[in-house]
C-alpha cells in the first residue's frame, strides 16, 4: 500500500494547476513573477508572518536562512538526533556545527536535555517540528534566556501555528502537508533584516539580475509550475489536515493496547503518524528513519539513548488524504496481525 497517493492528488488538482501555471508560462514568465508574489502574500497570510521568501527547496531555505545569521565558522547549533539529514546537512553547509541532542515523547528535541550541551560556542538551537507537531510553547522563552537564536525547521507542519524564531522554514516537497509536486520551500519570518537576506540570498544576492551582488547566495527559485501547484493546494490544507487527523483518531482508537504511539499535539499536521513496535518490520508502514544523521559518514557519532529506542522501533502509517477507509481498515488488520492481536471486527473511520 502507498504512503501517499499523489496520482488521487494530482488527479483531483491538476487540470486546475496546469491551467493556473500555462496562463502564467503563455506569457513567458516560468520564474519568479507576479504568482510567486501572490503565493507568498498567501503564505504570509496563513502563518501569521509578514514576511516571505520562497526557495527552490525547504533545504536550500535552510542552509541559505543559517548563512544569513553571519555566525563564526564553527558556531554551534543545537539539533535533534532524530530527524532527517537535510535539517544537518544544512548547518554544516552554513559553515556551523551540529550538536545533537536527545528528543521527546512528540520526537522533538528535549529541552532538559539540550540545555547540558550549551557553551560559550553555542549560538542557535534549531527545533525540527517532526511529524507535523507544533514546537513546544515555551521554546521561545526558553532560546532568549539561554541567548540563543530560535531557527525552526518547520517542513513537515505548515499549517499548525509556528514559533516565534528569528525565522521558519517550510518545504513544499512531494510528501509535505502542501506539496508542489515537485520541489520548493520557503523562509518566513517578522524580522524586517531577516526577511531582507532571505530575498536577496535566493538569487545570488540580488533583487533582479542585473542588480549588484549583495550578499553571497545561491540560485534557488520554484518554477512556475511548482508555484502553481503550492498556490491551488493551500485551498485544500485544512481539509487535508482534517482528514489526516480523523485517520489519525482512527489509529488510536483501534490500535490502543496493541501498539504504542508517538505523542502529539492538538493542532498537529498529522503530516506522519508514527506507532512504535518491537515488530514494526511486519507492519504496513514506511521506516523513518532507517539511518539517523549522527551516524552518517559526515558525522559518525553516537545516536542518544532516547533517539536510538525510537528508531529501532518506530515505524510511520500510511495517513494520505487520500486513502480510502478500506485502506485504513487494512492498515489496521495489518498492524493488529503482525502485532499478535487479530481482529475482524468492523471499522468506523473518525470524522
């Protein structure tokens, strides 16, 4: 079984971002332009932040937000260990260091925990809002107290309230709550600076191509079609999200007493519905992750305690929008029958 059915998507949207996308592209304009504009304007408007810049992709954002903060050469930045590598990956290529830190219940990087790795060399703690789950609320306070910047890699929860960081990152990938079906992310953000380096730095450091190199930056810009697609998907965020949260309901209810489950919050994405089992193997499922970054060939370090448990025995269901509910009626059977615990009894789908 699909963990995502992009072709149901595409099926229901397409006509409607190929006919947005050819009226701009009719025009010749297959970069930036005036739907960039109002996709952005949108963003802003559904975060709750003034500004927005969008990029080629959420990693691209990531890695140029980081650069923009003009830190020393090896400063460092607190990350969870459990995560995806692109959220590492983008601090070493900012020219900082990676200091992994244990996680949470909601697989969010601890807090407690994270304040024993603070140093004079410290500078940023980046939180990775995993499986659509907001930052924890007091993670703002918690960065001002400790002098730090709050980065937030926010690429599996667009569409649940942000943090207050110096900026968000979104990410528009194929399996992100609103997808381009393609590639494509974004920096946001209420710091007039900030925002000013984030536009600036997804073009080489210029405005328009022949405006003068402000700063160093990269060439990062969502095609037209990929704006397109963003732009019509975000009339859909919230019914997805809905959808996803009654699967999600659904999973708990049925599977409580079989398996155990990854906390979250009430204004979650569900964007991963994550059950941990010493079986997960058996399971319908997808593995995230099967490899963590602290142990990639770039880092090679020891994975924390709590990072390691969850790894080993944590497995994502599939939660699609667009999964039907014999679909979720097999996922459960599949769980239940792989977990020793079989039953046929009927399934009546949340919402």
């Amino acid at each position: 079984m699909k963990s995502f059915n992009l072709d149901r998507h595409w099926n229901e949207v397409g006509s409607t971002v190929n006919d947005l996308a050819n009226h701009h592209m009719k025009q010749g304009v297959f970069q930036r332009g005036e739907l960039t504009e109002h996709l952005e304007q949108r963003i802003c408007e559904i975060t709750n932040r003034k500004y927005c810049a969008t990029y080629g992709s959420g990693t691209a954002a990531l890695t140029q937000g980081l650069r923009n903060l003009n830190l020393p050469k090896g400063t460092e930045v607190l990350v969870p260990a459990y995560t995806w590598i692109s959220s590492v990956s983008a601090i070493t290529l900012a020219g900082l260091k990676p200091v992994f830190c244990d996680v949470d219940a909601f697989y969010h990087i601890d807090l407690a925990k994270a304040e024993s790795k603070i140093n004079s060399n410290t500078r940023v703690l980046l939180y990775v809002t995993l499986l659509g789950n907001p930052a924890v609320s007091n993670v703002g306070e918690w960065c001002k107290n400790h002098l730090l910047h709050l980065v937030e890699d926010a690429a599996q929860s667009f569409g649940a309230p942000l943090s207050d960081a110096t900026f968000s990152m979104l990410s528009f990938s194929p399996t992100k709550p609103c997808t381009s079906f393609g590639s494509g992310g974004a920096i946001v953000t209420n710091d007039d600076e900030v925002a000013e380096l984030a536009t600036l730095g997804r073009l080489h450091g210029k405005r328009t191509n022949s405006d003068v190199t402000n700063i160093l930056g990269v060439n990062s810009v969502m095609s037209t079609q990929e704006v397109a697609s963003v732009f019509v998907n975000l009339d859909y965020l919230d019914g997805h999200q809905q959808r996803r949260k009654n699967i999600a309901t659904t999973y708990y209810k049925e599977l409580a007493g079989v398996v155990e489950f990854a906390r979250y919050r009430e204004s979650s994405t569900y964007s991963k519905y994550v059950i941990r089992h010493t079986n997960r193997d058996s399971m319908p499922g997808t593995v995230h992750y099967p490899v963590l970054p602290p142990t990639e060939k770039p880092y090679q370090q020891a994975v924390p305690e709590m990072s390691a448990q969850l790894q080993s025995t944590s497995i994502t269901l599939p939660n699609c929008a667009y999964m039907t509910n014999a679909e979720v009626e097999q996922v459960i059977e599949g769980v239940k029958a792989a977990a020793g615990t079989v039953d046929k009894s009927s399934y009546t789908i949340s919402g």
